[in-house]
C-alpha cells in the first residue's frame, strides 16, 4: 500500500515537471522555429518577387515585411501567404484572396499572440493613429490605426472588404489584424483596423 | 519508483548521479523535440483566424 501511494505520488511530481517543461516549449521552444523560418522569409524578399505580378503570390510566399514602431525600434516580421496552422508557425500570415498592400479592400493578416514568437503578442498596445508599415517589394504603405475590438472566432465580417459591412463594396485601403484574446486562450479575437494614409513608391532597381 | 531505478543502475554514488543525469537529459530532450511539437498542434491554445 505504501509503496503504491509513493508511485503515484513519484508519477504525479514527474506528470507535473512534463507539463512544467511543456509550458516552457509552448513559450520558448516554438518560438526558435519561427525565428528560422523568418530568416528564409527575409531573405526571398531580398532576393526579389518569384513572379514579375504581386498578384501571383503562392501559398507560403513571403508577401512583405511588417513594421510597427510603436511595439519597438527592432518590430520587423515577414508576412507569408496563407493562413493554416503550419503557414502561421512561421510568421504572420495573409488571408488568401483578401487584398493585397495597398490595394482598395482589406488586407487581413493573422498572428499568433503567445506561441511562436508571439509576433501580435502586443497589439492590444496599439492606439489610434499609430502607424502599421507594410514594406512590400514594390512599395511602401503606411497605415493609421482607426480602431480596435473583441469579438467572438466566427465574426467573419471582419475580413470582409469593407470591415463590419459583408454587402457593400470597399472604397478605402484598409488593413485587419487578429489575434487571440484574452492571451493564451482561444475564446475570442483582438482585432486591430487600419486605414492606408500614405504610399511610398520604391525605386526599381 | 524512482528509489527502484537508484537500485536497479548499477556503479557507485557517482557513477549513479551520472546515469541519472544522462537518463534525464535524454527524456527531456525526446519530450522537446519528438513528443512536444506533436502534440502542440493539439493544445487549443493560441488560434488566431476568425471564421473556422
């Protein structure tokens, strides 16, 4: 009888440092893939758009570069094609078939809060009129934070084009960033909107 | 348990201490790399999509 409650007791102590350790590769571990995996992002930016058209971005392409400089000097992810579980464990990721930078619509793109490198972790931070740099190859498009809020996994309006309005036709460039919220959890969503405020054209090369 | 398994390897203190050692390295590093990242995309933690 003793031995048997020590031998629980022994499995349950090693039970809860397995969790223990998995909390800490929930946190840490995964993020060291993310990390890798952005550098190879990075660099098919660098080395320049696969196809001549940016309208031909293939699932898991690097689309552009995200900056806020409101969360840090150094906030600098790749945003890639698509939106599965695998896509967004290597980045930020954009809902295929909403628009692309710039364009008038919405450009949607999806992050991981606290796995992964967390890379929307501090998006709740975000206030009105801070800026939401989009460095695509061929230009760069600096939008405005216009506004925020929670709502429950299938509010779907917010990607349509035009955020909250499924049936109407867009007329502005706008951005959408969703998260999970509360952090760790799965129960509901932090949306950030922002509105297209300026164009930067880059000298092509 | 773990008193079975002090018996059951063989050698002195110090030689014990460094099985043990080496024995628990190896499952934390089979947990990190094998067991951990299959068992993640399980954990309902972390979903950020909206709509499916």
């Amino acid at each position: 009888m003793r031995a048997l409650l020590r031998t629980c007791g022994e499995l349950s102590i090693t039970g809860g440092l397995v969790m223990l350790l998995f909390c800490g590769y929930l946190l840490w571990g995964t993020s060291s893939y993310t990390e890798w995996y952005q550098r190879i992002l990075k660099q098919q930016l660098l080395d320049g758009p696969k196809h001549a058209k940016l309208a031909k971005i293939d699932v898991g392409d690097a689309v552009a570069l995200i900056r806020i400089p409101r969360l840090g000097r150094d906030y600098e992810y790749a945003i890639l094609e698509g939106v599965t579980s695998e896509d967004l464990r290597r980045g930020p990721g954009h809902y295929p078939g909403t628009a692309l930078p710039g364009m008038v619509g919405n450009f949607v793109l999806s992050g991981h809060r606290t796995t992964y490198a967390a890379p929307f972790n501090r998006i709740d931070e975000l206030r009105r009129g801070d800026a939401i740099i989009i460095e695509a190859p061929e230009a760069r498009y600096t939008y405005r934070v216009s506004s925020k809020k929670v709502v429950y996994p299938e509010a779907v309006d917010v990607i349509a084009p035009m955020p909250g309005h499924p049936e109407s036709r867009p007329t502005k460039a706008m951005i959408t960033l969703t998260t999970c919220h509360p952090e760790y959890s799965a129960r509901q969503r932090l949306i950030v909107f922002g509105v297209l405020s300026s164009k930067q054209d880059r000298r092509s090369a | 348990m773990y008193g079975w398994i002090w018996r059951v390897i063989p050698g002195g203190t110090g030689a014990k201490v460094v099985t043990v050692l080496l024995l628990a390295g190896l499952a934390g590093v089979v947990l990190w790399y094998v067991v951990f990242p299959k068992l993640e995309p399980h954990v309902p933690l972390d979903r950020v999509t909206v709509g499916r």
